[in-house]
C-alpha cells in the first residue's frame, strides 16, 4: 500500500515529451533466437571476465563460460545451448564502436539447461531465513547479476554493505527517461518478482523498510506492485510510492532526495547515510537467480520510435544482436540511419547495428528525422543560464563547458565536473544547442588518465626511491663489513708475534718442510718451462718464418736456467735446514723458542712417492678410459691419447722428483754459452724497464686516491708495496745473471 510518506524534491530537472505510450501498448514479447549471441566480456562496471571455453566447445544454457576476476566484477553465462564458435575481440556497444573480448555462441536450436537448483534446496534448508546475507550475496555473484538500470555496477559489491548500518532499501523504479518502458512492463507484469527480490535484498542488508519509488506516470505499475504486496502480505512493510514525474527523478540522488530528503554527499555512495538503493529489473533478476538458480542471461529491453511499425517491449537473450531485434519489430531504415541504445537524453548512436545487446541494454530507440532532429552545428553561448537552473546536481554548467572546451582539467575538476551524473538536462535546454555533456564526458575521460599517469609515475618514483634506499644500505652494509675485516686483519697481524712466541719446537720441523715442499714445485715447474722453451727453440731453428723469435727462446732458456741453479742450492739448503730443525732440542716452558734457517722439509720422499704414485694411478684410470674408447668405437680416442702423453709426462717428472729427493742431488742445469748470457741479460734489463713504468703508474693512482680522500688508498698502497717487491726480485735475477756471466769469462 502506498502510506503517507513526505516527499521532497531536488533542484533543476525538466519536462521533456515523455513518449513511452507507443511501447506500452502490448505485452512483453519474447524475442526469437538468433543464428548467433555475441557476449562481451565486459559488460559492466570493472574487471572483464575471464573466459572457461574455448572455440569447438558445447555449452548449455546457464552454464558459466567466464568467470569474475576481481572483486568488482561479474561472470557471464551462456543464453542457450550451443557451440563456442570463437573468443575473439569484436564490435561492442559504445560511442566509440570500440572493441573488446566476446564469446561467440551458435545456437543448436535445444535450449537445454545446464543443472540449476534454487538456493535453498542447494543449501538444504527450508527458508529464505535460513541462509546467511553473506550466502545470498556470493549466490547473486556466481549468478552473474550486475545493475540493470544504470552503469552495471556489480550487485553483489553494492550489497556488501561492510561496517555501515542500513536501515532504508529504495528500489528505483521511477524510469524518467523518455521512450523507455521496460521497467514499467517489468512491474505490471511481474510485480510479485519484485517484491519477492525486494525481500531478499531486505533479509541480505538488515533494513528495516522498503521503499519502492515509480514516477506518477505510471499507475498500472503502482496498482500490480500494490495488488502483489497484498497477496503476498508485504503491504505493512514495502511501501509502494508515486513520485512527481520530473526528469532525472530515476537518478539514484534525486531518488533518494526525493524519498528521505537526504542529500548523498560528493564523493560519497548512499550506504554512508544507511541507504542502499536497486533498481527493480535487478531486484527481479536477484528473485529468480535465488529462487530459480537462474543466471542473469535475458532482460527486458524496448524498441521504439518512428523508424519501427511495432514498437513494444521484449525480453531478449543477452548477446543478440541489434539488428535481430530491430527486425522483429519491424524496423524501416530511414535516410539518416540512426539507432540510439538508451533514451534521447543518456543514449548513444550506434555506429553499426550488429553490435550485441548487453545487461545495461534497456532501449533501442530509432527516430525518424522529424521526430528527433540530428543537432549538426552548435551555435555560440549566449550566457543565458539555463543550464544552471535545469541542473539536478546544482553544477554550474556554462562554466564546465568552458574549462573542458579549453582543456583547463584542474579548474573543472575544482567545480565538481565527477559529480555530474550525465543526464543531458543541461543539453535539453541550451538554445544554442551545445553538446554540454559530451564535453563533460571529455573532461572526465582526460582527467582519468591524467590521474592514471599521475598514479604510475607516482608508483615509478617510489620503486626508484626504494632502490636508492637499498643501494645506500647495501653500500653501508658493505663498508661496515670491510672495516670489520680490516679490524680482524689487523688483531690478527697484532696476534702474530705472540702467537710465533707460543708455537712449540715441533713448528720448525714442519715449516721447513713446507719451504722444502713449495721449492720443489718451483723447480718443477721452471724444468718444464725450460723443456717446453727448448722445443720452441727447435721449431724456430727449423722454421725461417720464425728466426727473429729464436734469440727470444734462447734467452728464456737462460733464464729459467739461472732460475734452475738458483733453487737447486736453496733446495740443498732447505734439506739441512730441515734437518737440523728436526734434530734441534725442544725449549723448556717458557723459555723462547728455537729459530731455524728453514721451514722444514714437506718434500720428503715420502710425499714424493705419494705424489708419484697418484700421478701414477691418474695415468692408469685414462689408460683405461682409452682402451674403453677403441673398444666403442668412440671419436675421442685421439683426445684421450692426448691426455695420456701429458700425464704420462708428470708421471715421469714426479718419478724424477722423487729420485732426486732420495739421492739428495738436484738436477743438473746445462751452462750457457756468452751469446745466451748476453740475451739473458738484456731480457732481464727490458723486465725491469717495464717493471718499473709500472711502479710509477701505481704511485701515480696512489697519490691521487690519496689526494682526494678515496677509501682505496690502502689497497693501492699495496699495490705499490707488490710491484716494488717484483721490481727488486727482478733487479736481483739481473744481478744474478751479471755475475754468472762474470764468472763464465773468468
């Protein structure tokens, strides 16, 4: 029953030709099946779906065939039974004839359901009572519900009420765009749909009255609502009431300005004043998906104007294209083709007419050029203010005009351009003819990707930010890291001496075999070097290409040479000192320890022998390997009799070693003659030119680290410190050299 409520009313607002008899003259028709359903993945407010299916699939009725991504976000569901013929992007509704992702469905004629149950009897209980707020609203998710009356605002996310207290649910049924009527043939024909939805949502957000508004041009409407609250004993607490017709009164604002006299701030949504408001189509969809398990896959759309002979309203599969629908109620083309989906106040042109029909889809609307002239060419402003008082948002219009048309983004965006719902109102009455609401929609796109850039670069700066912090503390870290070690470094040179003080007598012995053991490698190492000198030299003797590298070889080979002599009599002297570091007495406690002139003999024939021995068993494992390989028939027989010859030849020099050792004698070196002293020579003095060139460049490096305070300054010292070590070592090869050479002319 409609009570005695105080109605208020909202500033600004016209009168326009209402026109919506011509489509309310006939029931709801069905409209037939297409020979294909093109279903956008997006369409509705936030994410797209995600698509289940793949071309070649068979699909029934019901069936998801895209899920939701996100939270705001709703899936899709397939109208009726079929074959996926492809996912693809296609041609969508929008001004722009933009594209986007769509399932495309062919039809098999079976329209055969997918299973589907109603909530209770899925959950097993009895009453709508039963069931949680929290289970209503997953359900209404899953069933693909999103508003039917505006922008397709995901249902389940404008139900979920979080921490706010509602007290009042308004359903909107007031449809004060002109030629529209689905939602009045909705409410005549199936108001006990909506009051039972309205009980849902009642029972889903915990409010205390229902409050469903329809504008006063709508009798038929507020009778059946009225008649179905009586048979379903609602009357006492849904409250059926007609409201002045005045347009934008369907805006959900005004709405609710109208019926409680609160006023939703800027910025804000209806549940900060404990409101939540739906509109009926969606309140109906919400009964049967919770009754039925019936997804959101059809709706009532209208189709009229003067271009069609029957103009009516329909309940059509969504994804039906317009043009399907436009036939069935017998649309005639006219010279200037023009088919607007929405009312002539909010709609847009379609650029083509097989674009698919989608949840938001409640009027197709084809006017003859008469009845509703195509506005060309605006004319200037004359600051008349009339768009100012038509507006229901108490905007100033001519203003917004003026910075979006300059582009001045800041200044709109300082007068409340996002709060302008979009109604046309302002456009309706300007005698100029400006296409007020284009510009402002322009605004507001730009503005959006100006905050979009904004927010990106806002997100770059912060990540460069953040690796500038991490850097610094990384280099922190690893400063305080080197000081420690530094630090330890330098306890542990402290420590030495005392250490060195502590070491027992048995420390001798040991280290004289170590210097006994690193001698013998040298000497090993500087015969092979002379061996593998010798067989260049004979390659360039025998090689005239190669004749100005023989004094080269030469002088390599009297070098390591020298270099041979010299570690065979620190190996002699090694060997007594480490013999006499084993024979010396061990000190009495506290007394200082012994010193030795070596460190010991770690070359021992005992380790000699080891040595051999495992050069020895390397040399039999790869004769193994070998006799392996020609057995296969493998083609690295020749690569592993490489290997062999060359450890085959470690097998002998440590044989040659270990021989050696146990003789106590070293190798004999060949002497040299005067021309292989000479070359000898002058190889060493170049050495110690460049050797020097480059001591002076690490003083250089030194000096200028030093200079400007750089935190290298200790390691280029012992830079200088290890390439004047080198220069001195090779001053004395040279001198060593000199005095072979004077010995060998005496």
């Amino acid at each position: 029953m409609t009570n005695m409520i105080r109605l208020h009313t909202f500033n600004g607002g016209i009168h326009p030709a209402e026109n919506k008899e011509q489509s309310t003259r006939t029931p709801i028709r069905q409209s037939s099946m297409p020979d294909e359903l093109v279903l956008p993945l997006h369409q509705h407010i936030g994410a797209a779906a995600k698509p289940l299916v793949a071309a070649g699939e068979r699909v029934l009725k019901g069936q998801m065939i895209a899920e939701a991504d996100g939270f705001v976000s709703v899936p899709v569901h397939a109208p009726t039974s079929g074959t996926v013929v492809a996912v693809e992007p296609r041609n969508v509704p929008h001004a722009s004839g933009l594209q986007a992702d769509c399932i495309v469905i062919r039809p098999d004629g079976a329209d055969e359901w997918v299973e589907h149950k109603g909530l209770c009897a899925q959950l097993g209980v009895a009453h709508l009572d039963d069931i949680s707020p929290r289970q209503l609203t997953e359900h209404i998710r899953n069933c693909g519900i999103a508003g039917m009356g505006g922008a397709g605002f995901p249902t389940a996310v404008k139900l979920n009420k979080g921490k706010s207290d509602i007290h009042t649910l308004i359903l909107n049924g007031a449809e004060c765009e002109p030629y529209i009527t689905a939602d009045d043939m909705l409410m005549r024909e199936r108001a006990a749909d909506v009051v039972k939805g309205a009980q849902i949502l009642l029972h889903i957000v915990g409010a205390k009255r229902c409050l469903i508004g329809i504008e006063d041009n709508k009798p038929e409407a507020v009778a059946a609502l009225n008649q179905a609250l009586v048979e379903i004993n609602e009357q006492h607490h849904i409250d059926v009431v007609a409201i002045p017709t005045k347009y934008p009164s369907g805006g959900e604002k005004q709405l609710i300005k109208i019926l409680t006299g609160e006023e939703v701030p800027a910025g804000g949504i209806p549940a900060s004043l404990g409101i939540v408001c739906q509109n009926v189509g969606t309140t109906a969809a919400i009964y049967r998906a919770v009754e039925f398990g019936e997804p959101l896959i059809s709706r009532i759309a209208t189709v009229t104007g003067d271009a069609v002979r029957t103009p009516g309203n329909f309940d059509v599969l969504l994804g039906t294209p317009v043009n399907h629908l436009l036939a069935q109620a017998g649309y005639q083309p006219q010279k200037r083709e023009r088919v607007i989906m929405g009312g002539p106040m909010m709609g847009f042109a379609l650029p083509s007419l097989d674009l698919p029909l989608t949840k938001t889809s409640n009027c197709l609307l084809a006017p003859s050029e008469k009845e509703l002239p195509a506005n060309d060419v605006a004319m200037a402003c004359i600051r008349c203010g009339m768009c100012a008082q038509a507006c229901p948002m108490e905007l100033l219009p001519q203003q917004l005009y003026w910075f979006s048309k300059s582009q001045e983004f800041n200044k709109a965006e300082q007068h409340n351009i996002f709060d302008c719902i979009e109604c046309g109102a302002c456009s309706y009455v300007c005698p100029s003819e400006i296409p007020l609401v284009q510009y402002y929609r322009f605004a507001k796109g730009a503005i959006r990707e100006e905050r979009a850039a904004q927010a990106k670069s806002e997100k770059a700066r912060l990540r460069f930010e953040e690796r500038q912090a991490r850097q610094e503390r990384e280099a922190e870290e690893k400063e305080a890291k080197r000081k420690a070690r530094a630090e330890a470094a330098a306890a542990a040179q402290t420590a030495k001496p005392a250490a060195a003080a502590d070491t027992s007598a048995t420390a001798a012995p040991a280290a004289a075999d170590a210097e006994l053991e690193k001698l013998m490698k040298q000497l090993d190492a500087a015969q092979s070097a002379q061996a593998k000198s010798k067989e260049k030299l004979e390659a360039a003797r025998a090689d005239e290409s190669m004749a100005d590298k023989i004094p080269v070889f030469e002088a390599a080979i009297a070098k390591t040479q020298d270099k041979i002599k010299e570690l065979a009599k620190q190996i002699a002297a090694a060997k007594k000192a480490a013999k006499a570091a084993a024979e010396a007495p061990v000190p009495a406690a506290g007394e200082a320890p012994l010193t030795a002139t070596d460190k010991g003999d770690p070359n021992s024939p005992e380790r000699l022998k080891r040595k051999w021995e495992t050069a020895q068993a390397r040399l039999d494992t790869a004769l193994a390997r070998l006799e392996q390989a020609k057995a296969e028939g493998l083609d690295t027989v020749a690569a592993l009799q490489d290997g062999i010859d060359k450890q085959q030849a470690r097998v002998d020099e440590a044989k040659a070693a270990y021989d050696a050792a146990v003789n106590g004698d070293a190798p004999a070196a060949p002497a040299l003659s005067a021309d292989e002293q000479a070359a000898l020579i002058d190889g060493i003095n170049k050495k110690i030119l460049a050797q020097q060139d480059r001591v002076a460049k690490m003083q250089e490096r030194h000096d200028m680290a030093k200079a400007e305070g750089l935190d290298t300054v200790d390691a280029l010292a012992l830079g200088v410190q290890k390439q004047l070590d080198k220069l001195q070592q090779l001053q004395q090869e040279l001198a060593a050299a000199q005095a072979s050479a004077n010995n060998g002319a005496n």
